[in-house]
C-alpha cells in the first residue's frame, strides 16, 4: 500500500478531513511524504518551522499525542494553531511517534 492509499484511507476510515504521512528521523530531519490536501501540507510546514506542535511533541516524547481540536482558541500547547491558513480548520488530531510518523486532521 502507497503512503497516498494510507492517507486517503484514514479520511474514509477515521472521523477527519484529511491527512498527512510524515518521516523524522530526529527533530532536524524529517519531511512530508504526503498530505491529502493544502490543509495538511499546511500544518505539517508549520510543525517543522516552528518546531513546535502534536508530530514534534510525538517524536521527541516517543509517546502519543491527542489533541481534540487545534482550532480552539488558547489551546495550552499550541496556540499558533489557532488561526489556521484560509480554508478549512484543522480539528481533532492524533500523532504517534514512529519511524513514519502518521497524522490526521478532522473538523
């Protein structure tokens, strides 16, 4: 299965909008191996410039990350997210810490 075929899986199997596949080998290493949309493509360039949000947080924990909305005004963590780009906003979200790390947004 293609990282395509499994990012556009997780927006028919999973209550999201999109999704991206992500690959970080350390906090300066990593790039986006996919995204189903702008959206997606969005917030992962976000995550590595600031080097802050739930993939960063996932890699460099090692533990999962869940967020139930990255709209949310004030969000304790991430508060850069919360004006997203024009377009559709990002919602609940879900990051894993793996070799490939894999990310879904939903609204």
């Amino acid at each position: 299965m293609t990282p395509r075929c499994i990012c556009e899986a997780c927006t028919t199997l999973l209550p999201v909008t999109g999704a991206a596949i992500v690959e970080m080998i350390d906090a300066n290493r990593r790039q986006t191996v996919c995204a189903t949309d702008d959206v997606s493509e969005t917030l992962e360039t976000l995550q590595f410039t600031l080097v802050k949000g739930p993939c960063v947080q996932a890699m460099s924990t090692g533990r999962p990350v869940l967020v139930s909305d990255l709209h949310e005004v004030g969000h304790p963590h991430w508060p850069m997210f919360a004006e997203p780009p024009a377009g559709p906003r990002p919602g609940p979200t879900s990051r894993g810490q793996r070799r490939s790390t894999t990310e879904a947004r939903g609204e």
